[in-house]
C-alpha cells in the first residue's frame, strides 16, 4: 500500500520504542516500553499522551481493542500481578486494573514484548499469555472485569523462555507458541492447542519445526485449520490446525497479521512485507 503521510512522536528528550499499537475507527493508539511508559493516541490529525506510568519496573507488551470503545494493554507485573489497563471510551481515557482483581502472578513471570500478540481477543473474552519462570493463560470473559489463569505444558523455567504468541479462532479453539529466543533452534515444548477456551492445552509438533515462534495467526474463513507462524528462523505454514508444519519462506519476520483471506502484512528488521496467499 502506500504511505500518505508520517508522523514522528518525540516527547521532550524521550524518543518513544513502541511495541504495542492498535486502533479504532477514529483513532490509531502506541503504547511504548520502559519508563516511562507513555500511550498515545492520534486522532483528527493530533497526537497526545493520554496515559503515562512511571515506574522503574513498568513495561508495557501488548494492545488491543474488543470494539470501538472498549480497550486492553497489558505489561509485565509490578507487585504481585500484571499491570492490565483498561479503556471503556474509544481509548480516549486509560485505567489500571488493580492487583486486588487479577490473579497474583509467580516471581520470574512476565510478558513477552515479541509481537504485540500476547493478548487474543473473540468477542468479549480475552487471552493474555505469559512466559519466564511460568508459562500461563490469564482469561477474561467480560473484557477485564474477572479473571482466571490457566498452566499450560509450554517451556518454562528460564527468564526467556515461556509463550510469546497466542491466538483464537473462537470462543474454544486457540494456539499457544513461544519457546526460547535464546535458543532459536530448540524446539521442545513450544506449541499448544487448546479446544476448551484455554482451560486444557495439547503439545503439538514436538521436536519438530517451527522451533522458536515469535507470532502465531490464524487464516481468516478456514475454520480453524489453516495458521501461520513467524520468527526470524522463516515463515511456516499448518493446513492441520497446527498439529504438523511446512516451512514455506525462510525470510524472518517478527510478527504477522491478515487482512483477509488472501492477504496478509507482516513486519521484520527495518522491513514491512505483503503476503499473498492464492
């Protein structure tokens, strides 16, 4: 596609990092890492700072939005649980969720700031995934009103290892992948399904490629069957709802998403690619 305009956010001295971004009709929304952590929004042609957290420990990973009004963010833990924000008008104004309402978090458990797809979203529910020490599912039903968390059989045990990925095709079915990014060539215990909400999860694909996943997506209008992974070892492509893999490219990307059936974006190193599928 083609660019129409750019625009550069500076705040002050500060040069944001951004690895959150999502948007509504009327706005598109950045949320970048590290302290502080600053979530702006652009609108109407105007950008500004609509929520800011200082912290020595805050780092957001993810965002996205149910609908047109109601928002989610979720970074890694300060005292005993997630940091979760939440916004119920369009993005304009953000909250956080308070520990007392979210499930405690373990020590050496966090978020992963891969590809802005920690958090899955069908309807009302949502899926956020962590990694580190655990490797767990925390699930919402009522778009961040109460909560559960799930374990899950991914790898864990290590500050860099766990979920990175997660995605839903509906209400039941989901897939789970992560491993160790510093161990890209490892493949054990890194991809999951699940076909009851993420209560249950499966070990799929054990000791065989993809190894280290950084996004994992489902093809639009393929009941589930059809899912691409991505990381900097190539893009890979499951025509079984991810119970087995073929290595299609072996170009590196990121993080993937599809505007349709037949289309999709992917990002990388300083590079922006469109994927066709016919």
């Amino acid at each position: 596609g083609k660019i129409n305009t750019i625009k550069k956010i500076v705040t002050d001295t500060i040069i944001p990092n951004f690895r959150s971004l999502a948007y509504t009709k009327k706005g598109i929304y950045a949320l970048s890492i590290g302290n502080p952590a600053l979530l702006y929004q652009y609108k109407n042609n105007i950008v500004k700072i609509v929520y800011k957290e200082e912290n020595k420990n805050v780092f957001y990973d993810a965002m996205r939005f149910f609908d047109e009004l109601n928002g989610i963010a979720v970074g890694d833990p300060i005292n005993d649980c997630l940091s979760i924000l939440i916004t119920r008008d369009g993005g304009n104004s953000w909250r956080k969720i308070t520990c007392k309402f979210l499930p405690k978090i373990f020590d050496g458990e966090a978020a992963f700031a891969a590809s802005n797809t920690n958090i899955a979203i069908v309807g009302e529910k949502a899926w956020i995934v962590t990694g580190g020490l655990k490797s767990r599912v925390f699930h919402t039903p009522d778009m961040g009103l109460t909560w559960k968390v799930y374990n899950t059989p991914i790898i864990q045990g290590k500050n860099s290892t766990g979920i990175y990925t997660v995605d839903f095709y509906n209400e039941k079915q989901g897939i789970i992948c992560g491993g160790d990014y510093t161990d890209k060539f490892g493949n054990y215990a890194n991809k999951a399904l699940t076909f009851d909400g993420g209560k249950t999860w499966e070990l799929v694909s054990e000791n065989k490629a993809p190894k280290y996943i950084s996004c994992v997506q489902y093809i639009p209008n393929t009941q589930g069957k059809e899912v691409v992974a991505v990381s900097t070892n190539g893009i890979f492509y499951s025509k079984n709802s991810g119970r087995s893999w073929k290595k299609i490219s072996d170009e590196g990307f990121y993080s993937i998403r599809f505007a349709s059936k037949n289309t999709a974006w992917l990002s990388g190193n300083e590079k922006i690619a469109k994927m066709n599928i016919y």
